[in-house]
C-alpha cells in the first residue's frame, strides 16, 4: 500500500473514532511530514485526496480542518480530556482516610493483603542490617544509593533481558517518589503531561501538587491506552511527558502488548516526550513467562523506568527505584533537594534478604495466591451482580474493575456501603472528568473469608437495588414526556 494511502486511512479511522472532531484544524503539513517521516508532497497527496472524498476541508491561510456533519462511530470515552488545573487531592485524601479504618473491610486497599508478605524474614534482615550499621553506610547509601541493592535491581532486570547499568539506578523512598522526581526532571509548572483515562490516582496527586495540566487519553479496559488517541494529543499539545502504566495497569488491570509497548516508545521519542513508565506490579504476573517492560525499546534514553518492592515484597518498607536513563544526574540532585537520601538502613535490609533469601520462591508462591483469589472473586462476584454489570478480570495484579450500566453514579454506592462498614475505590478516584463515575475498583488479593463474602454480597445488593432504581427513574422519565 502507498504512502499517502496509509495516512489517508489512518485519518478516516481517527475521524471516525473522535479523535479529530468536525471543524478540528489537522497538523500542518510540515508538522505531519516530521512526525510521520513521510515527505511534503505525500502528505499533501493524502489531505488533497481526504478533501475530494469530503472528509475535510482547506481554508486559506489556516491550512485543513475536519469537514462540517461528518458522523462519527459512538464513543463512551473522549479521546483526550485536556484539564488546565488539576484539583483532585483532597477527594482522594478522604476516601484514602475512610478506608483507614481497621474495622472496615477494605476493597478499596491500594496494597496486596498483608498476609501475602514474608515478615518474619523482612524483620530478620533489618535487625541484621541494624546491628551490622556502621557510621560509614549512610554515606555509601546517599544518591544514587546502595550499590549493591543496584546491582541486584540491575542483574534482576537483566534476567528480563533489560540490559541496564549501575550508573543509571537511582534508589528512592518508594515508587512515589520516583516517579514525582522523574516529572520534576522533564517538566515545569503549567506543561502538559499525557495520562491514561482512567489513571492511578497518585498520578493526578503529582499533577496537581506540581503545578502541571493534565491531558487524558482514551484508554481500553482490554488492550490499553488508544495510540491514535495518544498521538492526537501530541499533535495538538506541546506536551512534556507522558505517565504510563505497560503492566497490569491501576486501575484496569491490562497489559500492554510487546509490540503496543514497542509502538508507545518509538511513538513518544518521535515527538521528543518524555516516558515515565509506573511499572511497580511486573512482579505479578500470571504463568512462567515474566512481562516486558517499554524501557526495553528505548533507544534514546528518554524512558524513566519506575518501580518498588512495595507490592511484591512489603509495603512499609518503602524502597523504590528509577531506571533514569539520560537523566540519572539530574534526579539524583533533585532527590539531594528533597529527601536528601533513601534510609540507609532499610537498603541494607534489602540487600541482606535479597542475597540470602529465596525471593524468587516467594514471588512464585505470591504470584499463585493472587491468581487463585482474583478468580475465585471475580466467579463469585459474577454469580451475583446481573449481566449489565461487567466484572474486568485481566491476567496478573490484584484488581478487578466493575463496569455499570451508563448512568450509575458509583458515589452513591461508596457511602452506602461505608455504612455498612465495608470500603470500595469509586472510579471517580481515577479520572478528571465523570466519564467513570460508573466504575468501581475492588481489591482482588485477600482470601474469601465469611465477612468477605458476606460485605460483597452486601455489595452486589447495593448495586442491583442502584441500578433498579435508576431504571424506573428513566421509566418514570419517559412515562412523564
């Protein structure tokens, strides 16, 4: 197929979906040239033959625009949501202190069970690394930080066949931490940064708390962020990063294919942005073959690898990681501004139990747990709630996503059940718009005991009596007209 055939395609099918809207004004053509590695006169071949087939319009002076009446397929999600100021902190930070309540049982717990983590050998490493301690560890622990756990992280990813060196490691006080220094090295306050819809909802904390706008991208519950979506985005914004999830995403649960990995990189260094890849749940995957990661196909050094111990070894510890790339330098001065250094003592710990315990026999054993109580939940979930309500069980995580009919509000539902004492993510937690007021995020990683199969029966009751309701509301609606 010709050149100027595949753009011409790709348009019609962006149209259609979208993500360019009647009246849009397209890329220029030298800007569509640069970005497609197509030459001048194909791109104007493709807009010239788009314009006498009706799909858009020239206009002196201002270049091409999507054609007036033209329909589009039906889309329950906008393709990108630009939000100039993101205000979101203090609604998490109430539905984060409701669940902190421990007579509560959480669904909406962020974290795998604890009784999934190897406490007796984690305490015994930091009573060793505590005794052990000499003055001169917190020196050999300061940015970029210990030597020894960077090696481990190195040869681990290595193992993966991520070939990554010691210089590019820096340690932090947990993924958060990581991945809020790695948006402070490539961003400043009032640039765009591209974020999945729905996204964890850390990510719109660091947004806001930094000063930075917020641009959405249509994402599928099944294969991911939409790559057409995404690439409209960065034809239209000067965007400066982009905040992605590749593996068992938060919180949809979805990984990204090799391939769509490959695609997001080449795609984002096409453009010159900057990728900071969340990846703290590739530890929990399903079956033998570990995933992948996108700073696999960095060819440039512009992909910020992120992650942490904190899902798959324990949570309290607090121990991170940033696979910094070209940028290494520039966060470890940053994290010397900040926190001035992760604590010596627990990077010790760490080092102590990964050289002398069986973490990958405790991974395996982690990962066949997770698999067993995600699906025995989400069977049990699905015997009650009725066919429009869609159970999204992906392999690997912990999560499960419930998807309602349109028009249920999930709020609703959250204060319910918090009276009866039993806590649930609201989809509202992930995204700036009300496009998933309708969801609910479970966590799928704590055994099945009566008072949780009692609060999701409570659960599914709520929901079936919400959706009820919400029915003969619209009945009495149209019976009213």
């Amino acid at each position: 197929m010709a050149k100027y055939q595949n753009l011409v395609d790709q348009l019609k099918r962006q149209i259609q979906s979208g993500i360019w809207n009647s009246g849009d004004k397209l890329p220029s053509l030298r800007k569509q040239a640069k970005h497609s590695g197509m030459s001048l006169m194909t791109v104007l071949h493709a807009y010239q033959l788009l314009e006498s087939q009706g799909w858009i319009i020239s206009q002196a002076r201002s270049g091409y625009k999507v054609a007036p009446g033209l329909k589009k397929q039906e889309q329950t999600q906008v393709a990108v949501a630009r939000t100039e100021s993101v205000d979101i902190n203090e609604f998490i930070f109430d539905v984060l202190q409701a669940g902190t309540n421990n007579s509560l049982v959480n669904f909406g717990f962020a974290y795998p069970c604890p009784d999934l983590y190897p406490r007796y050998h984690i305490n015994r490493a930091l009573s060793t690394a505590a005794l052990n301690m000499q003055t001169s560890n917190a020196f050999n622990n300061l940015p970029p930080g210990n030597e020894q756990l960077r090696s481990i992280i190195a040869k681990r990813y290595a193992a993966r066949g991520i070939e990554i060196s010691l210089d590019e490691i820096v340690i932090t006080a947990g993924a958060l931490e990581a991945l809020n220094l790695s948006l402070q090295a490539c961003t400043q306050p009032g640039d765009c940064v591209v974020v999945e819809s729905p996204t964890f909802y850390g990510a719109l904390q660091s947004l806001q708390r930094l000063g930075l706008k917020a641009l959405s991208v249509r994402t599928d519950p099944i294969s991911g962020i939409d790559l057409d979506s995404l690439e409209r985005a960065l034809q239209t914004h000067d965007v400066k990063a982009c905040w992605l999830m590749s593996n068992h995403q938060n919180p949809l649960g979805f990984t990204l294919s090799d391939e769509k990995k490959k695609q997001i990189v080449e795609l984002l260094q096409r453009y010159e942005v900057s990728l900071i890849e969340d990846d703290v749940y590739s530890e929990l995957y399903e079956g033998e073959e570990p995933v992948s990661s996108m700073k696999m196909y960095d060819q440039t050094g512009s992909v910020m690898l992120c992650s942490s111990f904190s899902k798959s070894l324990v949570a309290g510890l607090r121990i991170g990681w940033v696979v910094a790339g070209k940028r290494s330098f520039d966060i470890q001065k940053l994290q010397l501004m900040s926190t001035l250094a992760t604590s010596a003592p627990v990077q010790m710990a760490l080092v102590q139990y990964l050289t002398h315990r069986n973490y990958e026999s405790h991974l395996k054993q982690l990962r066949k747990k997770l698999h067993e109580r995600k699906n025995k939940m989400a069977s049990f979930l699905g015997s009650l709630l009725p066919d429009n309500v869609n159970v999204v069980n992906q392999k690997g995580g912990y999560f499960l996503w419930l998807e309602l009919p349109q028009g249920s509000d999930a709020m609703l539902i959250y204060r319910e059940m918090l009276q009866k004492n039993v806590s649930i993510a609201p989809g509202k937690m992930f995204d700036l718009t009300e496009q998933y007021r309708h969801c609910i995020r479970l966590n799928a990683s704590f055994e099945l005991l009566p008072e949780r199969i009692e609060a999701l029966e409570i659960l599914a009751t709520i929901i079936i009596k919400h959706i009820n309701g919400t029915l003969v509301h619209k009945s009495t609606n149209e019976k009213l007209k």
